[in-house]
C-alpha cells in the first residue's frame, strides 16, 4: 500500500468525518463572521476609520478563528485511540500528519479564505487590496495549520489544554500576522506587496517541510 | 515485506526496566513470544500490564533495555514491525461517526491487506449485516467487535490485544476466542491481558505475573 494512497485515505476520512459534523465546522466561519460584522458597531461606523483598519482586523479575526479550531486536529482522535492506530500503522508518521493538516485547513481555513472579501467589503477595503488579502490569506491561513498542529501535539495528552496551547502558538503566529495584514495594506496604499508576499510564501515553505515532522515527533511524546 | 511474513514470528523484551511517577513498576524483565504461542500477562491493577503492552508494541519506550523484532530493535525496522503487528487497546480505535466499513477500510489502507477482505471479516465477527451503520449506533460489544475485526483485516502476524475481552457476552468471548485458535495454530503470536479466564485450544500458553515478579 503506497504512502500516498494513505494519504489519500486519510485525507477521505477526515473530510468524511467533518461532513458529519457540520455544526463543530461551521463553528470558527461563524465566529469569523461575527467578530468582523461587531467590528464597526463598536468602533463607529466611521468609513475612513474602518478602511485603515479593515486589513488587520480580517487578519486578526482570522488568526484567532484558526486558533479556536486548532484542538480539533487530533483532540478526537487521541480521545477515541484513532491516534494510537495512526502511530502504529506502517506509514511515516509525518505524511499522515500532513494529511490531517490539509483536511483541517480545508474544513476551517478555506472557508474563511472565501467569505474574506465579502466581509473585507463590508469594512471598505478597497477594490484594488482584495486580490492581495486572498493571497495572503491562501499563503498565511495553512501556516496557521502547520505551526498549530505542533503546538496541539505536543499539548493533546493534557486534559485542559487551552491556554497552554495559545501560549504556545500565539507568538508563532506573530510574523504571519504582521507580514498578511502589511501586504495588504500595502495593496490599499498601491505600493508593491511582492515582498511580504515573498515572506508569507517562504513561511509556507518553512511549515510545510519541518511541521509535519516536528509534530509527529510530539505525538510520540504526547503517547507515550 | 515478503521475507519477514515468511519468516517465524518473535518478539523479544530483553530485560526492560519501566516506572511510572517515580515508582518502579518491573525491572530486568524479559520476556518472548514467537509463532504459535500466546502469552498472557497477569497481575493486579497498577502492576504495569497496559504498560507492558505499549512498550512491545512500541507506544512507549522502556526506560532501560530493549524490544526486538526478529532480532532486530524495533525503532530500527518500526515500518516492517507495525505492518506484521496489530494492537487493540482500551480504547477502540473506531469512529463513532462512521461505519464499521469505512473504519476498517482506513485501517486497511494504513496497515496493508490481510487475509480477509473487509466484509469477511465483519462476517466473521458476527457484524454482518450492520457495515453501513455507524458505529456511534452499535452497542458496547459491537463496537469492541467492530474493533477486534481489525485483527483480521490486515495481515498481522502478532497480536497485541489490552483487554480484548472488556464488554463482550460469552457468546462474544467464545467467539474471539476461536478466532485466537485459528490465529496460533497459522502460526500466529499472541499477546495479551484478560481479567477472565482465557480458553485456548491451539498454541503454547505462556503466563507471565506481573504482582509476583
């Protein structure tokens, strides 16, 4: 049975499982949603103000949506033994993290990356950023996965996990935070975005190739 | 792949030593098994039986000594050790969320092919009939049923089996327990812990207490 057939399988299941569990995934769209709609009412409905700050706030209300879900990569595995099986089964561990990774960025950073510019509208982002907020947000939200499927590895063996898991991530999350937000406010004033983009797609590189492995690592602790 | 499922079955823990919480639990302990036997850990709560089993099948590492499979440690062959070994623990390993047929065919595709196919081996656990059900619906012993499948479901040479009889009728008992025969008189090893007496027919029965060690 080849490597990427588990994947594959992997990828299947958890998607599968999402499906069934509607409401725990629309769960951070929701809280995205929320947060960016409470915005202007609590700042005042001022058009040059919200403008100014429409970058960062879809930043940070997406930055914190992936935190809330980040438990969800292997909390219901380990609770039901699926994990143990996953590290006894006769594939590298780090692909099939990686197969988690991907589904739970499916599930939860996609959908955000879709409604993003609707509500980026709705705060008056300008037309010409919408393009640079997508991308940023398609490099930056599967860094978010990457780095917090680390820090839920390493803190999935502890019965309340919560805000160990934000001390962890959080500082992690900085860079990408200020790199997304800068490159599109830099698309709202027309200077060029290449090099935050350049940095946020390096981050990606970055995550892509030591997280799976860093986090399979930590599950063996956490298991053991 | 194919050399070592020719080969005779042997697992060996050479004097491991494990404690827990600054308490010892077992030292210089060394224990085998390799085709056609069973060995079967005994001893009181919190004497390290669960423990035990995750250190052979490579969950956990012993704090002093080694496992080794065919010889070989397992850490250094761990691809070619988890695909000829199957462990069922306290906990499932199943879905609630999906059925017994997509669990399995998970773990078939993770663990590789066995004798059986998927639905032969729902049938042979008495689960025919409920493969599209998901097994948040099935009761206590289905579900350990639907979980012991899976030793057929690949092509695991030991078993390492963490209470396998917890939740079963005796119905269900005789039932794994036949399935145990067939599995050591293919030449098959067995290693397990059980709170009820274990009624094998096939194989060499070894015993190993824990408390008294």
């Amino acid at each position: 049975m080849s490597v990427w057939q588990a994947f594959i399988e992997l990828l299947r299941r958890d998607l599968r499982l999402a499906m069934r569990r509607r409401a725990e995934v629309a769960n951070p769209l929701l809280f995205f949603v929320m947060v960016i709609v409470l915005f202007p009412l609590g700042v005042g409905a001022e058009p040059n103000l919200l403008e100014r700050m429409s970058a960062g706030v879809v930043w940070v209300a997406a930055l914190l949506a992936a935190l809330l879900t980040l438990d969800s990569i292997f909390r219901s595995d380990f609770e039901d033994g699926t994990l143990e099986q996953l590290l006894l089964s006769a594939q590298p561990l780090s692909v099939m993290v990686l197969a988690k990774v991907v589904a739970h960025w499916l599930v939860t950073g996609l959908p955000l990356l879709l409604v993003a510019p609707l509500l980026a509208m709705l705060l008056g982002m300008k037309s010409e950023a919408m393009g640079t907020l997508m991308l940023s947000l398609l490099l930056g939200t599967p860094v978010l996965s990457l780095i917090g499927a680390i820090g839920v590895a390493l803190t999935v063996g502890l019965r309340r996990a919560g805000v160990i898991l934000s001390l962890l991530v959080l500082p992690l999350y900085v860079p990408v935070l200020i790199f997304g937000a800068a490159a599109v406010d830099a698309a709202a004033s027309g200077l060029p975005v290449a090099g935050q983009l350049y940095i946020l797609a390096a981050f990606l590189a970055m995550a892509l190739s030591l997280a799976p492995v860093a986090a399979a690592s930590a599950l063996r602790i956490s298991l053991s | 792949m194919t050399d070592l499922a020719n080969s005779t079955v042997h697992l060996q823990a050479d004097s491991v030593e494990c404690s827990r919480d600054d308490r010892l639990l077992f030292e210089n302990l060394s224990v085998e098994v390799s085709g056609g036997e069973a060995l079967i850990l005994e001893g009181r709560n919190g004497t390290g039986k669960t423990t035990l089993l995750r250190i052979l099948c490579g969950l956990r590492r012993p704090d002093e000594g080694e496992v080794r499979w065919s010889g070989v440690p397992i850490e250094e062959c761990a691809v070619d050790f988890h695909r000829h070994m199957v462990y069922v623990g306290h906990l499932d390993g199943i879905k609630r969320e999906l059925t017994a047929l997509e669990n399995l065919r998970v773990l078939q595709t993770l663990s590789g092919r066995g004798r059986y196919t998927i639905e032969e081996a729902l049938e042979a656990v008495k689960l025919g009939g409920f493969e599209d059900i998901p097994v948040h619906f099935l009761s206590a012993g289905q579900k350990r049923r639907a979980a012991l499948a899976r030793l057929l479901v690949t092509d695991a040479r030991l078993w390492v089996l963490d209470e396998p009889f917890t939740s079963l009728d005796v119905h269900g008992i005789e039932l794994v327990e036949s399935l145990m025969d067939t599995h050591l008189s293919a030449a098959g090893a067995l290693v397990m812990t059980s709170h009820h007496q274990v009624h094998l027919s096939a194989g060499v029965v070894k015993r190993l207490n824990l408390s008294e060690s």
